[in-house]
C-alpha cells in the first residue's frame, strides 16, 4: 500500500479459482468520515505483456513530450 491525503493505492498478485493469475491494481479515495471509494483494475497473467508495452510506450512518449493528455 502506498499513497497519501486519503488517496491509497494497493498492488496485489492474486490467484483466481481456476488458478490463473491475475494482478489487481486497486485505488482507495476517502470521501468522507470512515468511507471510502474503490476502484479497481484487473489483469490476468496472460495480458501482462501487452499492459507492460503498453504502459510502456504511453510513459516513453509523455516522458519525451510526445504525449497529450486525455
């Protein structure tokens, strides 16, 4: 878990019932006194490779000012 001013983040490794492995990305927003709001990304073991390029490729063409953001 990392993060701060009500804003968390969890990284997790997890295994699904049908034993694939998926990763689950998770943010955490606090909205008020003890609630909070959840959002959650999902990826299974066999899309890491195209999420990594992927991530990988946007983050290179923003770091070198190619990138507009969305």
């Amino acid at each position: 878990m990392f993060g701060e001013n009500g804003r968390y983040y969890f990284i997790d490794l997890n295994v699904a019932k049908n034993n694939s492995r998926y990763l689950a990305i998770s943010r955490s927003d606090a909205t008020g006194e003890n609630a909070y709001r959840r959002s959650r990304l999902i990826l299974f073991e066999e899309d890491f490779g195209f999420f990594i390029e992927a991530l990988s490729m946007v983050m290179g063409r923003y770091t070198h000012g190619e990138g507009q953001p969305a």
